[in-house]
C-alpha cells in the first residue's frame, strides 16, 4: 500500500493559514492529505519523519524551511520574500490557487511510474441534451438543469459548442477549455483527473469546464477518445450527473448519445420543426440507433418573454417548472 500523500501549507499568517487548510480540506477528490502550520517549530515537527509531496509556503517563510524530505515547494507570492521557482499567487480567490496547485502538481504526476486514480463512488449518470432544431433554448435547457440538480447532488455540465451560448461562462482569453483538456486524454487516468481538477469550474453550484473556442477543436476530436474522456469523468470525479450540451459539430454525435442513460431531445411546434425531428429519428434507425430513440424524450420547452437566468434565482417560473418536470424522468 502506498503511503498518503501530503500536502502542508506553511504561513505565519494564522488567519490566511486556517482558512485556506479549511477550503483545500473542503474540497472532494484531493489527492492529498492536507495540514497547516504557522512557526518553524511545527513544521519540522510535521516533516520530521516523513516525506510532504507538496510544501505550499509563504514567500516571507521561505528563508525558514527546514532541510527535509519535500517534493515540491510552491510559493504563495505575499510581496515579501524571494520568488524562485513554482509561484502562486496569494491574494486571489482560493479556488485560483488550488486550480494553480492543481497544475503544478500534474506536471510532477507525469514522471510518476504507476500512477492510480482513485474512484470515488457510483458511476455518475451521463445526460445527453442534443436537437437537430435550431432556437429551441437547448443550452439554457441544459444549464439549468444542472444547476437545479446541483441542488442536491454534484453535477456537471459540458458544453460541445464552440460558441459558448451563455454569458455567465464565458471566461477570459487564455482561460484552460476543454479542448486543452482532451490534450490530455492519452495521459494516465491520475494526470487527466489532476487536469480536470485545475480546469473546473463553478457557476451558481453547478460545475462546468469552458467551453472549446474553435469549432475544429472540436470537430477533430475523435469519437474514440470522447467516450475515453467521458468514462474517466463519469467514473473518476464523484459527480452523480454530467450534463452534455451537444452539437453536430462533435465527431461520433450518435456513439456519444448511445453512452447516455438519458437523452433530451428539445423541438417546437411548428411544422419545420417537426420535420426535422422526423428526419434525425429516421437517420437514428437507418443506422441502427434505435436504442437512442428508445431512450430518448421529446419535450417542447415553453415560449417565455423573458429566459430565466443563469445565475439568477431560478425557484419559480414556467420554464423552471418545465424542467423540474423533465428532471423527473432521469
């Protein structure tokens, strides 16, 4: 058995010292076990004896860092000490320094002979939303489903649009996508959970990784190594339900939806409409995928003045009651 791998944060701000052990002791799927000191004297008391993979110190505490057996030293930039090496800033949100961490570490992870990735429960159920109809609210469909689930289990939703269709998700240039992501899917199972890990994001409870910015990101991405990416996610990262926003730009649409427990298919009520539907339903049994059709629910979402938001209170309302309905046959 392998021994536990840990992480120490080293700061003699005690207040920024506690409540970031609070935060990183908070978060599921960890690789590590993690502690907080304050002085010298406690640190070489927890080093004493064993190795610490990560040492998360405080560029002011770096001058005190006794010798021992550490794998890596990430420094928190505080204004007030040497930066040389991996440096991470101090001041900004805790999620940004763990996504940081998060980086760093999977690099190290790389070299690593056997590395395992631990599973951490059932299989989450993987819900396909997908429409050959066009304006049919899929995308704010299948956020807000997610964040309505997310209210009670983990839940995330990744979108296959290369134009991201929601303002509350768009992120700024140079942001980590899911395109950067899939570069990682021949990577062992632990390296692409550490990336997905540093990627993740969260919206109103709902997690989510940025969505591609170049449809032929997309596009290229083989049918084999979606169902790879889609099985580590649904095995490896605790979620009870992944929400797929999908397009026809994605290859393999139909293997995609084949692996699905669930499948949305959003129409309206005119006579277009309609007639797409029946055209991708008989495309589904020319090939042979019946069994997408089979698990498959046609529902029409309500014409509404006015789309909820994203990030908004989503309790009432005609379209949130729609989808409450919906939810209930997952």
């Amino acid at each position: 058995m392998k021994p536990e791998k840990i992480l120490i944060l080293y700061d003699r701000d005690e207040e920024y010292a506690n409540l970031m052990c609070e935060f990183l002791i908070g978060q599921k799927g960890l690789p590590w076990r993690v502690a907080a000191c304050t002085s010298r004297e406690d640190l070489v008391k927890i080093c004493t004896g064993r190795r610490t993979d990560i040492l998360l110190a405080a560029a002011s505490c770096i001058d005190s860092i006794p010798k021992a057996d550490i794998g890596k030293i990430v420094i928190l930039d505080d204004g007030m000490g040497k930066l040389d090496g991996a440096v991470v800033e101090k001041y900004q949100p805790a999620e940004e320094t763990l996504r940081k961490i998060l980086e760093l570490y999977s690099i190290d992870v790389c070299g690593e002979e056997d590395p395992k990735a631990e599973t951490d429960g059932d299989k989450a159920k993987l819900i396909g939303v997908f429409s050959p109809v066009r304006r049919c609210y899929q995308t704010t469909f299948s956020v807000l489903m997610g964040r309505l689930l997310s209210e009670k289990e983990r839940t995330l939703y990744l979108s296959f649009e290369f134009c991201e269709g929601c303002e509350e998700l768009i992120m700024p240039e140079g942001t980590k996508n899911l395109s950067d992501l899939m570069y990682f899917i021949k990577s062992p199972p632990s390296v692409f959970s550490l990336r997905f890990k540093s990627m993740v994001r969260t919206v109103a409870g709902l997690d989510y990784i940025p969505a591609a910015i170049s449809g032929s990101d997309i596009s290229e991405i083989p049918e084999e190594e979606w169902k790879v990416f889609l099985t580590r996610i649904c095995v490896l990262e605790g979620y009870s339900y992944v929400i797929l926003d999908l397009s026809e730009s994605v290859r393999g649409i139909f293997g995609i939806l084949r692996m699905c427990d669930r499948v949305y298919t959003l129409t309206r009520h005119d006579r277009v409409a309609k007639r797409k539907i029946e055209s991708y339903e008989n495309v589904l049994s020319m090939y042979k995928y019946t069994d997408i059709t089979e698990k498959s629910i046609k529902c029409t979402p309500p014409s509404v003045s006015r789309v909820p938001s994203i990030t908004g209170d989503i309790c009432g309302g005609e379209f949130a009651d729609f989808i409450r309905d919906q939810i209930g046959n997952i």
